[in-house]
C-alpha cells in the first residue's frame, strides 16, 4: 500500500467514522451545537437530516462520545439498524439500557420494565439519550412505537429524549397523516450539507495530518478543484476517489496527487465518471466559446 511512500502512519480516507477524523466544518458545528442544546434542554425528539455520505454517522458517533464523557449525567442507547418491528425495537432498546428481559415477556411487561429503568436514570438525575440512525428506513408501525416511547415522563420533565438520523426521505415518510402526531413532535431539525470547496481542502488536509501526514500539501490545486467537481463535497465520496487517487499517484511513483491521478479515480468509480467528465468538457467548451468571442472582437476591432 502506499503508507511508507507518502509518510503515513494509518490510512487517512477509510469509509469507517472514526471521530478521531471528525473535523467541525460549519455544517456540522452547527448541527453539533443544536443537537448538545436541544438534548440539555430535553426536547424531546430532534431530527438530522442530510443525504447519503455527508456525515450523519460520523456525527452521531460524535455527540455519543462527547455525552459518555459525561456518565453521570448521560446514560446514550445507540440503534444503528431500525428495520424492526415494534417488539423487535423495544427488545433492542431494553438491551441498551442494560435489562435483562426475557424474550417472551408479554409487550405490558416489558414496557413497564422499560419505563420503570427509566424512572431509574432520572432519580439518579441521569438523562438517557436515545440516537436511532437510519430512521428513514423504519417500518410505519415501528416509527408509532417510538413515538409511544416517548410518552414516557415525570410532571416535570421527559424520561427520554430521542435523536433520529436519517436521509431526506424521512420527511416523506413523516409527512404521512397516520405519522402527524409523530412529526408534531419533533422540536427541531438539523440539516447536514455537504462541503464547499474551501471545506474540502480543510477536510483532506486534516485527514491526512491526523494520519500521520507531515510534508508539504499532496494534492494540487488542480487535483482539489477536480475532485470537488467529482464528489460534489459528499464526504463518502472524497474519501473513496483521495484513496483511489493516492493508490494511482503511488503506482506511478508520483509524490504527489495531480489531476490526472484524480480524473483516473473518478473514471473508475462508478457513477461519478462521467458527472466529472462532463464537467470538465463543459469548462473546456467555455473556454473555446471564449476564445472564440475574443477572437471575433478582434477581428472587429481590427476592421474599424
């Protein structure tokens, strides 16, 4: 691989969302600061939306490692696959708060089971948090059974809050007229968007510093503005074409990324080769259209 060609330690574009490479573009710093807010608050549901490979796990990953640095205040519960039924949900909500239930327990059990253990948290003044990612997938009945979850409180304050992580469609889904109690609910929606360019050349930059990287920048300008063109600023995306990049670069025993790298990853990488290519030769023909109006004026000028 190409980790001792150019001096890294690990490799800086994997897809896994390490929160070790988390870096808090604008986007998500304000994602971030309205998602700590609401939670402190206890607002009961709050939604992040954003489409597919700009973030939302590396996010959710984040705010879960920053509130279980606070384990006397927060107890988190993580569901990274909703496609459950109702049953199937509450079972995986119950093993997250550390109950040991029996499968076969009839629903009123053990949703007294999981009502009392949060009874629990909040004399202990812990708040349980609980982060469903994938929401837009859940099944229309399971969706309802959160939404009975969430019924859950003292006199003064919810027993638990709810953060959902889904792609846009979960607005489609929410839009339902069975789902309205539901979207009425939710106290405040996130957005995430993908990166401008200044964001991208931020973003490389810190993944591969925090991979080990020290030398001068690896990719040009012109490898950068290509690659943005290509990924549209989706995180997912400059990951997968900066490795695909760096693995060319590295067979041609080149120290640093060039466009021609680049334009090699994209044309390999379905769905994006021809966006990009296509791009390209629309800034060329620009270009020609250009020249071509100059030249005209030219001969204009010169026939006066």
């Amino acid at each position: 691989m190409y980790l001792n060609h150019f001096g890294l330690s690990e490799l800086p574009f994997t897809l896994a969302p390490n929160t070790q490479y988390y870096l808090n573009v604008a986007s998500y710093h304000k994602a971030l600061n309205m998602l700590m807010v609401s939670i402190a608050n206890a607002e009961g549901f709050v939604k992040v939306v954003g489409e597919v490979g700009t973030g939302k796990t590396m996010l959710c990953r984040k705010i879960l490692a920053t509130l279980n640095d606070d384990k006397a205040s927060y107890l988190t519960a993580y569901i990274p696959n909703p496609v459950l039924s109702p049953r199937g949900f509450y079972l995986a909500f119950a093993e997250e708060l550390l109950l040991d239930v029996d499968p076969d327990f009839e629903d009123h059990i053990l949703l007294k089971a999981i009502r009392d253990r949060l009874i629990d948290f909040a004399t202990e003044d812990k708040q349980v948090v609980l982060f469903v990612d994938e929401a837009h997938v859940m099944p229309e009945p399971t969706l309802e059974a959160l939404r009975l979850l969430s019924n859950y409180e003292t006199e003064t304050a919810k027993l638990l809050q709810i953060v959902l992580f889904a792609q846009p469609e979960i607005n489609a889904v929410l839009d339902r007229p069975s789902l309205r109690q539901l979207r009425q609910r939710i106290a405040m929606t996130c957005e995430i968007e993908a990166l401008d360019r200044d964001g991208l050349e931020r973003y490389v930059s810190h993944r591969l510093s925090t991979a080990g990287y020290h030398g001068p920048f690896l990719f040009s300008r012109r490898a950068l503005d290509y690659l943005y063109r290509a990924s549209e600023g989706v995180p997912r995306m400059i990951n997968i074409l900066c490795h695909k990049s760096m693995m060319v670069a590295f067979a041609n025993g080149e120290r640093s990324v060039e466009v021609d790298s680049v334009r090699e990853a994209v044309n390999s990488t379905d769905g994006i080769g021809v966006q990009a290519v296509s791009g390209r030769l629309a800034f060329l023909a620009m270009g020609a259209v250009t020249k071509g109006l100059v030249l005209v004026l030219s001969l204009g000028w010169l026939s006066l």
